[in-house]
DNA sequence: ACGTCATGTAACATATATAGTTACATGAGA
DNA sequence: TCTCATGTAACTATATATGTTACATGACGT
C-alpha cells in the first residue's frame, strides 16, 4: 500500500470546512476531495468523538466545525486519527534474546525514537489556524494573480 | 504488511558475521535469524553490489566482511538497501492544483522532511564499529552474569 | 405518519509492499 | 562430474490503506 495519507486528507478537509459556513455533507466533502464518501465519515470520525466536528443527520445535516482553531494542533488532529505509525521501518524482533538482536535494536531505537520525537513536536507547533492563515495568504496571491492576469 | 525490517535485519547479519570469521553461508545465516536463506541473499545483494560484502559460490564458499567496519555507517547501509521510505505517512497527492492541498502539503512536508533528515543524520553518526563494541559489551556483561550464577 | 436525506458501520474488493517459499540456473571446488 | 552455494524469478502469505456497496439509524420536512 502506498504511504498513509490520512492525515494529509483529513487536514484537507478541516481546511476546506474553516473556508466557509458549515454543514457540508460526506458527499460534497468527498468530491472536493476525489474520493468516497464512507471515506470522509471513516476519517472524521475520531474528531468528531473528541469533539473537533460535530456530525448532524438529516435535512441539512452534514459536518461542522466545533473547535478553536487556534488551540487545536496538526498533533491532536493526528492522535484523533488513532495514531498511527509514523515510521515504515522497525525493528525484526520487539524484545529479542538475541544479544546482537538486542544491540542493533538498541541502535535503531535510538534513531527512531528522535524521529519520532521530532515529528511529533512539528506536529505540535502548527494549529489549523495557521494552516488556514497560510491558505488565505495561498488564496489572496491567487486573486492577485487573476487581477494582473486580467490587466494584462 | 508489518513495517520494513530489512535495515535491522542486514544489520543483525552483519553483527553476526562480525564476530567471527567466515565465509556465512545464507542458511547458516538464515538459521540464525530464524527466516529464510533467500530473504539473506535478498537483503545482502545492495551491500554486496557497493562492496560492503563479498559472496563467493561453491565449497567453502558464503557471505565475508569486505569493509572497514569503522567506516562503515547505519545510513550506508540504508543507501544499500535501496534508500526505502523512511516515513510511514505522506501526502494525499504531490503537486496538487488545488490550494488548500498545497497548503496542507506545505506544512506537513516541513515535518516530514525535519523527521527524515534526523533519521538518516542519526543513521550516519553510528558506524557498524560501534554496534560491535556495545555487542561485545552486552556479551561480556552475560558472561559476568553466568558467572556469578556460578558463584551462587 | 411517511418519505427523503445524511450519517454510522459492516463487509467486501482493490492495490501495494514486505516477507517467506519453491524452483531452477550459474558457477566454484573437491 | 558431483556437490555446494549463490543469483534470481515466480509464486504465496500477510498486513494495511483505500475504494465501494449495502443497509441500519435517525432527523427533518411535507
């Protein structure tokens, strides 16, 4: 399988929702996005237990936006998703009588654990309301570009 | 399919071959790392191809060090290996028209690329020297152990 | 009440990558 | 020339993300 783009896509989506007023539903959600719908519900649905969305059915129903912004960060939208693997590569054997296992583990343990360590408190920085401050900043040089593109 | 575990396997295998002459043959390798002896020949083809290792066929023929240990780092060992992905999450798609991708895609390339540059700069601080001396002091640290078993 | 809309979820299909296995060709040495 | 060992292709097994179908649940409007 390629690379695990859950994170990726469900930062997709929280972004494309803090451009406008909610509810979207998991189908126009999807479509921005190119993909299934019960794709959308599958990775939203730990935000939406911590609380970051909240999900209505119905008429009118749909995905909304029920956090700050600027207290939620690329860290807690990640832990929302379960956690997963940050790393494609790992030890043979977790707790080998081995000692050379022991020792190469040690090594690599090291080396993983920084990485892990480091991404993580990347993730922790950024909050999605710097994200959507980067996307109007995205946005506006895009307009600008139309205007000159339409003086020209 | 579990995460890649070929880096610790063929660093398990080299430790191994470090500690004694050889030549190894794949299947006294493979014995050693309860796997099969094609998953060895597999795994040591890049090492072999940049040097790292011989193999000779025949009687008496098997898997010899050919390398200064000592200079001889984790991170070239990933570069034989074929330099696979580090990271176990990426974006949804690269180059993306749409900007909101491009923004999430700006912020999570930061990270990922931060994680990765540690990883592999972690990987070139150790050399196969240095996992040798921690095997040999994990092995004298057994001995003591066994010895005062006796003592006991 | 009933029909429609939307989520929630299980179940199944697809794709990809590592690991394990079998089979056989190649070549070195006794 | 027989045996041993590597080199490699091909196939299987397994895990996981992603895509899709099907259906139950519940909310809203008529």
């Amino acid at each position: 399988m390629r690379r695990d783009s859950r994170l990726s896509g469900v930062l997709h989506v929280l972004l494309h929702m803090a451009q406008q007023p909610g509810p979207f539903t998991s189908e126009t959600l999807a479509k921005a996005m190119d993909t299934n719908p019960v794709v959308i519900r599958r990775i939203m649905a730990g935000l939406r237990d911590l609380g970051y969305v909240r999900s209505e059915k119905g008429h009118g129903g749909g995905w909304t936006l029920a956090c700050d912004l600027s207290k939620v960060t690329l860290r807690d939208v990640y832990a929302a998703l379960g956690s997963p693997p940050l790393l494609a590569m790992g030890n043979r054997t977790e707790a080998p009588g081995c000692l050379v296992e022991q020792a190469v583990n040690a090594a690599l343990d090291q080396a993983f654990g920084d990485a892990e360590a480091l991404l993580l408190s990347r993730f922790g920085e950024v909050t999605l309301a710097m994200l959507g401050a980067d996307l109007r900043k995205r946005l506006g040089s895009r307009k600008l570009q139309g205007m000159s593109a339409h003086h020209a």
